[in-house]
C-alpha cells in the first residue's frame, strides 16, 4: 500500500530541519536539509501516495455522527515495521472542517512529540471541507522509545493573504497501541481547539472528571501537561503525574502516571478510579501532583494543584468539581493551572 515514487529509489534518510517542511506547490519528494538535532530528534520524511482503494471505507457511524459543537474529524493509519524501526504514518481525510471563512483550503502537519520542533507536512487541498489526502509520511524511531512517543496532527486553513489559520488538532499517544508489522492500525478521532493561551508560571495541566453516583466510583482521566519548568531536558529526566484522594485533609489512596521522558508538554491520557461515597463528596477532594525524577536524585515537585468542594478549592477547580456532580457518569474535561509548593513530595 506504500508505493515509493522513482524519485526516493536508493535514497539515504536525511534528518529533518528544525523548520523543514514541503512547502506548497514544491516537489512533494523532496528531502529536508539535514540540521541540529534535539534529544528526541527524529528522521522523518514524506513517502509518497496512497493507494485509495486499500482505505475504502464503509458509510459507518464515523462518516455521519457528528457531535454538536464538532469542529471536525480526521482518518489516519499508522504501522510500524520492527526491522527497519520505521513509524509509517497515513494520513487519509479529514470531513466536517469549520473554517473561519466560506471556503477552506486545509493542509495538515504531523509532529512526533516530543519532538515539537520538527514536522512533516501534508500538500494543501483547495476549496474543500472534506478534504482527502491520501499521503504516506516516515518518523524513523526506535521500538525502544517508540511508546514513550505521541503523534500530533495540527489542521490549518490557508486564507487568501496565505496565512495560516490553525482549525484544530488531534493528538494520538502511541503508549496503548499495539504497532507490529503485521497490524495496521485504521483510526479516526475529532479535533481538538488547541489552548493558545500562554502557559502559566508553572505550567497548566489538563484532565477530565467523572463521578459514577451508582458505583460511588470517582473516576479521574489524566490527559496531558504543557508548559512545566523542568530541570534539565534530557533522556534522563522522567516526569510523571501523581492522583491523591483525600477526605477531610487526610490521605486516602493514590495512583501514579507512567512516566513521560524528558519533554516538558507531557502526554499521558491515563484513567485512575477510586472509590467514593455519594455523601463523601462534600469532605473528599483530589490533589494532582506533577512530579520530575532525575535517576539518582531526589524527586522535585514541578506544580500541584487541588480540585474539590468549596471546603478546599474556589475558582475553576470548584466549577470542574460541582460540574462533575452535576453531569453524573459524563467525563468533564479542563485545564487548571499548577501552583509551586517548595516541599518535595
């Protein structure tokens, strides 16, 4: 199904710019210039074209049920080969795109993160909001750090002036996937609005909340973090998130993350369950630690923060809790800003 254009026959890998990427109206087979590379620096480059009739898809529920408030939808497949340690990612469609204009003209960059400072980039489609790509792309990345790895797709509009306006983004842990050689893995998800705001001091943190009143289940998803103040950026820091309930102040139980290696934008999209009694709701309340471990020191606390009743919390972190309880069994997402606590934990 990848079908390597004459152009790439007998062609080395080449390491992909800082800012390299196939611009509009280039040849889409060329090879970025080699430049600095950061630890999580990856070989990448763009393959060629699909062949559409091995992504035929039925007309199922993923091309009519579109949630309202649905800012778009996008396919991709991804496959990794063992021998050669190559990530082949496709990127296939994306349907439903809400451009702030009448008319659309999308393109797609692909980023393996941590890497956040190289991508690959999809050619531009005109005038369309359902666009079809039908394109091949390469991250070359070791089975070792391969789940340690996060893909990001960002969909962005070309207006008339040629600026580019971000529609949303789409990001896809590698952590939970199961990538062999022999198993192609066919994915849609919904984009996501990308928080444009600054981060805070310490940085901000993003989870969503349950709470199952017939179980007395308290459920707690742990998304992502950006913006932390590491230490030191290496493959030797490890960052990690710890979950604590609480109930009148003492401590009840906790989970931990698995560790994300040396990015300070974390990807983590973990689901801890405790349990909770309807009448502990009022004294129970959940503190989110996020946590840098460098081998053969101490553990720093990076920032914290406490969402609960209004006994401990104001603001926004009392808003995602009363939410919680208001919307039974339905996930509540958002992002709270860490606070510094000199203690280590």
């Amino acid at each position: 199904p990848f079908i390597i254009p004459p152009t790439l026959h007998g062609r080395d890998w080449i390491n992909l710019t800082k800012e390299g990427h196939v611009q509009e109206g280039s040849d889409p087979y060329v090879i970025p210039q080699s430049g600095p590379r950061s630890s999580f620096h990856s070989l990448a480059y763009v393959v060629g074209t699909i062949n559409q009739e091995l992504y035929r898809f039925p007309e199922d529920i993923s091309e009519m049920d579109f949630p309202e408030g649905n800012i778009g939808r996008l396919w991709f497949s991804i496959e990794y080969e063992q021998e050669s340690e190559r990530l082949l990612v496709s990127l296939i469609k994306a349907r439903k795109l809400q451009p702030p204009d009448d008319s659309c003209s999308p393109f797609v960059k692909i980023y393996l993160l941590p890497d956040e400072r190289s991508y690959l980039q999809s050619k531009t489609k005109r005038k369309t909001l359902n666009p079809q790509f039908d394109e091949n792309f390469v991250f070359q990345v070791s089975s070792k750090m391969l789940l340690q790895r996060t893909l990001k797709f960002l969909v962005y509009h070309v207006d008339k002036q040629k600026k580019h306006h971000l529609l949303g983004q789409v990001i896809f842990p590698l952590k939970n996937e199961t990538l062999t050689d022999d198993n192609k893995l066919v994915i849609w998800r919904d984009l996501e609005k990308e928080n444009l705001e600054p981060p805070s001091e310490y940085g901000d943190i993003q989870f969503s909340l349950s709470y199952n009143d017939y179980l007395g289940r308290l459920t707690v998803v742990v998304l992502r973090a950006r913006g932390l103040k590491l230490q030191e950026e290496s493959h030797a820091v490890s960052v990690y998130v710890k979950v604590s309930l609480m109930n009148h102040n003492k401590f009840i139980k906790s989970k931990k993350t698995a560790a994300v290696l040396g990015s300070p934008n974390p990807v983590y999209n973990e689901t801890f369950s405790f349990k909770a009694d309807q009448t502990e709701l009022d004294t129970a309340s959940l503190s989110l630690s996020v946590l840098q471990s460098i081998k053969g020191e101490k553990t720093h606390l990076l920032g914290r923060v406490v969402v609960g009743p209004f006994m401990y919390t104001r603001g926004k972190e009392l808003e995602h809790w009363n939410e919680m309880i208001s919307k039974p069994k339905e996930l509540v997402k958002r992002w709270h800003t860490l606070c510094h606590k000199p203690k280590m934990t």
